[in-house]
C-alpha cells in the first residue's frame, strides 16, 4: 500500500511542476482571473503532498478499522442488492452507474467552459474545482486498486482474495470515487435541500456497482470517502483562497493613502 501511496504523491509532484506560476495563497487570493485555475492546480497538489504526516497514517488506519469488520457482510449483500434490481429502480441505477463512468468527463468540461462565459465566479469556481476533484480522488483510488489488487465479485473468489500488484483492481470503486468527487463541490458551494439531494445520484452510482456485481460494498465505502473528503478538501481550500483582504497604498497629487480590498 505504501508503494501506491508514494506513487500518488509522485505524481501529485508532477502536477507541481507542470504549473511553475502556481503562486502561493497570499497572491491566490487575489486572483480574480482565469489564471486562479492554474495556481490551484499547482498549489493544491503542492499543499496535498507537503500535508501528509502521522495523522493521514492515523487516518488510514482508522478507516482500515471499519472497514475491516464491514468486509465480513460483503459476500451477503450483493445478492440482497441484485434481488431488487429490476423496475423503475433497475433503470435508476443504470443511469447513476454511468455518473461515475468517463463518459462524465465530457459533460464535466461543458460546463466549466460554459461558466467562462459568465461573469458568475462561484460557478466557475464549482465547475473547476468538481473537474480538479475527480483527477485527484481518481490519483488516490487507483494507486489504491492497483497496489491492493482486490478479486471483484465476479471473479468468483470471495472478498477475502487480494494479490497485491496483480492487476486485479476492486478495491476501491473507481466509479463511486467519481461520482462522489463531482458531486461534492458543488454541494459545498451551494448548500441547498435541492443540491444535498445529488447525493442520491452518487449513492445510485454506489448501489449499481453491487447490483452489476463488480464491487464489494466496502469497495464503494472506500470510493465515496475519497471522492468525498477530496471534493471537501479541495472546495474549502479554493474558498479559503479567494477571500482576505488586501491592503494597497495609493498616492496622488495631493494626498497619500491606502485601499482596503476585502473578498467575502
């Protein structure tokens, strides 16, 4: 697992220096420009690599913790799952199943171009950073399949078989990662009853995986927790970084001063 991790983190460096005028949060939060785009991608995956520690280990361990004693139940539920699929719900969750499928990148970048067009920042900021939110937990999630090389259901041999670096790639759902990481932000962003209710497009994304029988249920924990916590972690730095204040001095012909520029 380490090894995926530092893989990861690798290519989280990448991005770093594939954005060389990434600047840091104190000139970020004055960007009012497209430009604000290429410092977070730059500053974000620096910030992410320079955070880990002793608490992200703290982390894992704690979600090894349940999900350990959960992986018990896996071999019980698809078959609850796969006895309802069928009806108006069998159609629901073909259709959340491609949410989290990349046929979603498509749509994802419409509308971040469409936003471009408008002068609306909160729906530029959404639209970039549920874009930005899927290629990180997407980082995340497959370092993660590859280096723990869970069997999926329909191969036949339990929820206990892991070859570790065998290309086997169950665990966690690439599909809930997605689904959870574009759907995240723009809840964060626009707190509503209407927006909380995306989430029952992700969770349809979660239940199709065990209806299809290509994940355990704690294949799809794991995803909607990247997605998630990624989506958070990222709208609420971005948010963080476009408010402050600025304080800037200004002279003229007959005083001298300064101008207080303040970003809610």
């Amino acid at each position: 697992m380490m090894r995926g991790i530092r893989c990861v983190r690798t290519l989280l460096a990448l991005l770093v220096a594939l954005a060389p005028c990434a600047s840091d949060p104190s000139v970020a939060q004055e960007r009012t420009d497209f430009g604000r785009f290429v410092d977070w991608v730059g500053g974000d995956a620096k910030a992410l690599v320079q955070s880990v520690d002793a608490r992200d280990a703290a982390y894992v361990a704690g979600g090894a913790a349940v999900l350990i004693p959960l992986s018990r139940f896996d071999e019980r539920i698809n078959p609850e799952i796969q006895e309802s699929y069928r009806g108006n719900l069998a159609r629901f969750l073909d259709f959340t199943n491609e949410l989290g499928s990349p046929k979603v990148v498509a749509p994802l970048v419409a509308v971040f171009g469409a936003s471009l067009l408008t002068d609306d920042t909160k729906l530029q900021d959404a639209a970039f950073t549920s874009m930005q939110s899927l290629l990180y937990a997407g980082l995340v999630t497959y370092g993660l399949k590859y280096t723990v090389g869970r069997m999926r259901p329909y191969e036949g041999n339990g929820s206990n078989r892991f070859l570790p670096l065998s290309g086997h790639n169950s665990f966690p759902s690439g599909h809930t990662t997605v689904a959870f990481a574009i759907v995240t932000p723009w809840v964060v962003y626009y707190p509503h009853p209407v927006t909380y209710g995306l989430f029952a497009l992700s969770a349809g994304t979660a239940v199709a995986r065990l209806a299809h029988n290509a994940h355990w249920a704690t294949d799809v924990a794991a995803g909607a927790a990247i997605g998630t916590v990624t989506g958070y972690w990222l709208t609420k730095r971005h948010q963080g970084l476009q408010r402050g204040a600025s304080l800037t001095p200004t002279a003229g012909p007959d005083a001298l001063g300064f101008t207080l520029n303040v970003t809610f």
